[in-house]
C-alpha cells in the first residue's frame, strides 16, 4: 500500500485555481501578496496543501525527530483574511516591524491580515526579508 502523502507538501495543482478563489479587491490583495514573494525569493509559486501558495523549499529536522518539508515562505489566501507564514516567534523577534506594520493579527509562526488597506508595505517586505534570512541561517 502506498504512503500517504503528508498534508504540507507541494502538489501540482494550478496556481491559478487559488488564486481564483479571491474576487474583487481581495483579488488584487493577493496578486500583490504574489508578487511580494516572488520579488522576495525569486522563486515561483506552488500549491501547497491545496491552498497555500509556497515560494522556495526547505527541509527541516528537530532534535525531537520531527521532519518535513516547507517552502521558504508562504502565504495562503482566504475568504475573510490573508495568512502569511513566517519564522516561528515572528513578532516576539521583530516586535519594532511589528509595531509599524499597521492593522494586523498575529500567533506563532502566521500573520493575519484582514486586508491590505492600512498596512505598510515596507514593513511587510522586511518582515518577509527577515524570515526568509532565519530560515535560510537556520535549515540551508
């Protein structure tokens, strides 16, 4: 019997499919959101979990013996908000871009924005930029 394919891993489902599931502006909120990232890593994007769109990969091993996958950085879509996944204790670390972001929510490793409106553009990058750089120091 075959393995089952763990839930976080690339798959080749279109990009467009996710990306045409936000409509009006939340739909011009994501196609920047894309181009964000891409700009930031240089890499494609590419479906994970059937609704995140990852940018990059990296593989990860914990002292507790813990492995997989995940892409450098991501960012998945929704009906209600935007998430966007960074390193783990993001706003503990960063608290002064977190400070100058603008409207936001956020936990341990995913920032919730409702929407674009009010959010610093600069602030996002770097916050980008900064989790790219820890993820790369710590798994590549």
């Amino acid at each position: 019997m075959a393995s089952k394919q763990p839930a976080m891993s690339p798959s080749d489902l279109p990009v467009a499919e996710v990306l045409d599931r936000a409509t009006g502006a939340r739909r011009a909120e994501v196609d920047e959101l894309l181009e964000l990232h891409r700009e930031v890593t240089g890499e494609p994007p590419v479906i994970w979990a059937g609704r995140i769109l990852g940018f990059g990969e990296y593989e990860y091993r914990y002292e507790s013996g813990h492995s997989g996958r995940a892409p450098l950085l991501a960012f998945a879509p929704g009906p209600s908000k935007h998430t966007i996944y960074l390193a783990n204790d993001f706003s503990e670390r960063w608290p002064d871009l977190m400070e100058a972001l603008g409207p936001h929510r956020a936990s341990k490793a995913c920032l919730y924005l409702t929407r674009l409106t009010g959010v610093d553009r600069g602030v996002l990058r770097a916050l980008l930029e900064r989790s790219l750089e820890d993820t790369r120091q710590s798994f590549l």
